[in-house]
C-alpha cells in the first residue's frame, strides 16, 4: 500500500515537474494532500525507495534523448540543401563520395584546432568522404573577420590551403597575425582584403549562423554526418565510425523513402 502510494506520489511529481505547471489532465490537489505528496516524495528520495526516483529519472533521460535524436534528424532533413549543397560553403575531401560531414568551426575555437589533425587524418584514411566546409565565427567580431577573409581566399583557389593554415596557427589570430599567415600561403593580400568586404560573404557567414541556429549548435566544433548531428569534438576514430553508420544506414533509408542510389 504504502509503494502504491508511493508511486501514485511519483505520478503526480513527474506530471508537474518538467515544465512547472500541471497538465489538464492533472488531478488538483488540495493543500492537505499536496503536504502528504511532498512529505512521501521527500521520504522516497532520503530514506524508502530512492531507486524509484532514479529510475524515473533514467527513464525520462532516455526519453528526451530519444526525441532529441529524432529531432536532429528531423532538422538536418529539412535542411539538406542548406547542409550539403550551399554554393557559398566550400567543399573539400572527395566531391563525389558517398558520404557528406559537414563541421561548424571557428578559428579561434582551442577544440576546432585540436580536432583538426584528426579530421586531416579521418579524410586520408577514407577517401570517399565529401567535407563541407561551415563558417561559424562565434568568438566576437575577430572570429567574423576571419571568417570572411577564410571565404574570400576561395575566389582565389586557395581556401583548403588558408584554411588549414589558420587551424595550424598557434595563439590569438589578429587581423595582422590572419594576414601573415594569407601572405605565407601564397595569397593575393590586397585583393583578399577587396573580396572580404563582398556584402555577398558576408551573407554567406550570417547564413551559416542561422543554420547553426536552427539545428540547435551553440558551440564549435559540431559535425554533421549522414543524418546525424555530433555536437563536440571528434577523433578519427569516432569519425569513421559514424562515416560507417552512415553508410550502412544509407541504403535502408533510400529503400524506406523510395529513393535511387547516387551515380
């Protein structure tokens, strides 16, 4: 009887406690029989059956992770083209392969450049992946200068090499300490300088952040693999692991929407 209580206790709580307020379907409680909810809620978690509480707890974290998950493959689908197709992101890795990882970086984000080597290393390992490059300067107005001269540096065939100059460069990167590194890698300065200043660039950046936005990043690195979206850091390792889910769910997902294979 007196679990059964218990429970019916635990019921109530969990119905109220996500959000703060009871659903209409939640019973109202009087003054007397919320005391006597709160009190064996309060004996559950110091003294009776505190595994009851940390079951419900596990169980509602699966849940939300769950629909989280879902979530996230709801939005990289509504978003496809944005993701994969962007003319304004440039594209590295295999142009033709079979499986697309996009990352959100910055470059002066400490984990996007210690990730970096593990990416340069997941690419050389599996040449059939297509990496599409996402700006997302989130460190204050250097971070958006920098990006903008990163995409600038496309119109001059050079942007892997800048790119992975910048991620290589240790300390602050300063407007000056950017520009160095353009000049060491063979880049046209003055004309970098010109094209940065393109509103169309500029665009291209503040179109980058709104998707971050939509898809729920908030931080650097965040990937994108497959279907699949991977906020944090990644090793190799863990990089092809997801590149071979990715590819092993590729099939049964064109099969389920009726969809022909990629030439």
């Amino acid at each position: 009887m007196r679990t059964r209580l218990a429970l019916a206790a635990l019921g109530a709580f969990i119905l109220v406690a996500p959000n703060g307020t009871a659903s209409a379907s939640t019973p109202t409680l009087t003054d007397d029989q919320k005391t006597a909810v709160e009190s064996v809620v309060r004996e559950l978690l110091t003294q009776k059956e505190p595994e009851i509480i940390l079951q419900a707890a596990q169980t509602l974290q699966k849940r939300e992770a769950s629909a989280q998950a879902d979530k996230s493959v709801a939005d990289v689908a509504k978003n496809a083209t944005k993701l994969f197709n962007d003319p304004t992101s440039p594209v590295g890795g295999n142009l033709k392969g079979d499986v697309t990882m996009v990352e959100f970086f910055d470059y002066r984000c400490g984990y996007c450049k210690a990730v970096h080597p593990e990416i340069l290393k997941a690419l050389d390992a599996d040449k059939n992946i297509r990496f599409v490059y996402k700006e997302f300067p989130i460190f204050g107005p250097d971070s958006v200068a920098t990006s903008k001269l990163a995409l600038a540096s496309v119109r001059q065939d050079k942007y892997p090499l800048f790119h992975n100059a910048l991620m290589a460069a240790k300390g602050h990167l300063t407007e000056e300490e950017v520009l160095k590194v353009a000049k060491a890698v063979g880049l046209d300065v003055a004309k970098l300088q010109k094209d940065a200043k393109d509103p169309a660039i500029a665009k291209a950046v503040e179109a980058n952040q709104d998707l971050a936005t939509t898809l729920g990043l908030h931080g650097t690195p965040a990937f994108i693999i497959g279907d699949k979206v991977y906020p944090g850091g990644l090793g190799a390792s863990q990089i092809q692991a997801a590149v071979a889910e990715a590819r092993r769910d590729a099939p049964a997902k064109r099969a389920s929407e009726n969809v022909p294979a990629q030439s």
